[in-house]
C-alpha cells in the first residue's frame, strides 16, 4: 500500500486530501456538498459516478449520526470501496487448460487504442507470469505500429518469454493465428497477443480485432480479452472503452498510466459504465509497475 500510495500520489491530492479536507471540516451546508461534489467531477468521476457517491455519502453521514472527522473517512471509505464492486471477480485468466487430454493454453488478447500502454502492459504481464513459472508465449499482432514488434520483442528478452512475429503490414489476425499455434504446438502455459490498436471507426476495429479474435477461436478458447484504457485521457478512454466493447467481449480492464495523473476517478466509472471489472492496474513504465486492482487497497491509498 506504501508503494500504491506513492504512486497515486497525484489522484491521492486531488481526490483523496480534497474529499477528506471537505469532509474534515464540520457541519456541511450545501456549499460544503457543492464542493465534494466539484472534487469528485474534477478527479474524473463523471457525473452520474458523482451523484451517485454523493448521495450514498449523505445517507450513510445522517445514518451514522457522523461527527468527528474520522468517521467522516470511515464512511468515504466504505461508499468509495462500495462504488468498486468489491465482489467482482477480477483473476485474469492466465492458466492452461486440457482439451481431449491435451495442454491447450491461456489465451489473452491485449486490446486498447495505440499509446494507452497495450504492450507495455502485455510485457509487463508476461513478467509476472514468468515470475510464476509459467512458460509464456507473446504474438505481436499489432502490426500497424512499426516499432510494436520490436518493442515487444525486447519485453521477450526482458522477461525471458518467446516471440511471435509477422512481416511489417502483415495481417494482424494471421500473425495471432500463428502465435496461438506456435503456443499450442509448443505446449506453453500462456499465449499474450498485442492487437492492433486502430480506433478509426467502429467497422474498422470490428473487422480487425474482431477477425483476430474469431481466428484465434479456430484454435483455443480465449480466455481474456484485456482492453487497456490511458488513465489520463478521462472521458475520452471511457468513449473508446464503450467502442471496442460493442465490437469484442472485453473480460477485464487495465487502467493504466494512474502514476501520472490526478484524475484517477475515472476508476470509478469504468467498472460502472461498462460492467466489466478493472483488473490491473499500470503504476509506471518499468517491468514491475503492474499491480492487481484490489478495491480497498486502491481507496486506502487514495485516502492516505
Ligand atoms: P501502445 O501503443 O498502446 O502499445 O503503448 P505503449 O505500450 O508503447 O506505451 C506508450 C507509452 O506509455 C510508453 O512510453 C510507455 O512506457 C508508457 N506507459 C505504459 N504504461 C504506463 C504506466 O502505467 N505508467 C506510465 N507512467 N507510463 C506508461
């Protein structure tokens, strides 16, 4: 938590000091409610997430008969952690399974719009599986960003992963084709893809994500479909989120760049507007900066 803490430290001043400062300072009159729910607005929370949690806060205040400040945090606290979804399942599936006795293994997509981090996140992840002593196989499949191959390709020496890649402006649907078959022919415990992130309209994502995703299906089961979202782009990152999941069953979000911004609500709203749970979050460009998302250690850190 010390380390979440550090890294938040800018959502930590805008959201967690402002709420505990207002919070903090006695009877509130409407002005007080004005600005909490200010707070909440500027940290990305966008407006329903903030009616929302400020109406659960008055409630849960007047239920509690609150007075000192410390049980003002505490009811911050749990209606923040409430706002969460603590009980969503947010285990990504990175494990292989039989299939007719054979090892077939994990299949994870990783989605998102170019530059919001897709694969340094798919490194990084290949780290921690590493780091468990799965054997882990990467597909670079976004083959629209020259330098993705060879980004991903120095991620494979990093964390000591092999590398699947096609020839520059290849298919992207065949080079997760051929990644998938080189893991399931190798016996590997996880297959990571990098997608090709071309948001240019709606069709277009469809036709290219949604064709990796059906050919892929032609020879294991995916079992993730990580759609990685900029955590600074706000309400821009929720628009592209609703996009890809029209087009691609999005099973887990990974927010990431929450180091560098003080707009860390935008936590808030995904799970809320997408009904789908952020599962990892992104804390820094180094090979260790993924963390699971775990609610209540993300609003303590928050709150300080
Ligand atoms: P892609 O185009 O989506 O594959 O994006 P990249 O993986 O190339 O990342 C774009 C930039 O964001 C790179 O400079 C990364 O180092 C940086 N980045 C990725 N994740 C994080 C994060 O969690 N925090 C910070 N501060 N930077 C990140």
């Amino acid at each position: 938590i010390e380390r979440l803490r550090g890294r938040l430290s800018k959502s930590r001043s805008a959201l967690g000091q402002g709420l505990l400062g207002l919070l903090g300072a006695g009877d509130l009159d409407e002005d007080s409610w004005e600005e909490i729910e200010d707070t909440l607005l500027v940290a990305d929370l966008g407006a329903s997430t903030t009616t929302e949690i400020v109406e659960r806060l008055r409630e849960e205040l007047s239920a509690r008969g609150v007075r000192t400040s410390d049980d003002a945090r505490a009811a911050l606290r749990d209606v923040l952690i409430e706002t969460l979804s603590p009980e969503a399942d947010r285990s990504v599936r990175a494990l292989p399974h039989e299939v007719d006795g054979a090892k077939q293994p994990a299949v994870v997509l990783v989605a998102g719009v170019n530059g919001t981090g897709k694969t340094t996140t798919t490194g990084k992840l290949a780290r921690v599986l590493v780091a468990q002593g799965r054997q882990v196989l990467l597909g670079a499949a976004d083959t629209f960003r020259a330098a993705a191959a060879d980004q991903l390709e120095t991620w494979s020496q990093r964390v000591g992963a092999e590398v699947v890649r096609g020839k520059e402006g290849a298919d992207p649907a065949s080079v997760a084709f051929d990644s998938v078959k080189r893991g399931v022919d190798a016996g590997v415990d996880a297959v990571l893809v990098d997608t090709a992130g071309r948001l240019h309209t709606k069709t277009g994502l469809m036709d290219e994500l949604g064709k990796v995703k059906r050919v892929v299906e032609k020879q294991a089961k995916v079992d993730e479909v990580l759609l990685v979202l900029d955590a600074t782009t706000g309400q821009n990152g929720l628009a592209q989120a609703r996009v890809f999941s029209e087009v691609v069953d999005v099973t887990g979000v990974v927010l990431t760049k929450l180091d560098g911004t003080a707009k860390g609500g935008i936590v808030f709203q995904v799970q809320r507007e997408l009904g789908v749970p952020v599962k990892l979050v992104g804390l820094g460009e180094g090979p260790d900066d993924l963390a699971p998302f775990e609610p209540s250690a993300f609003v303590d850190a928050l709150l300080g």
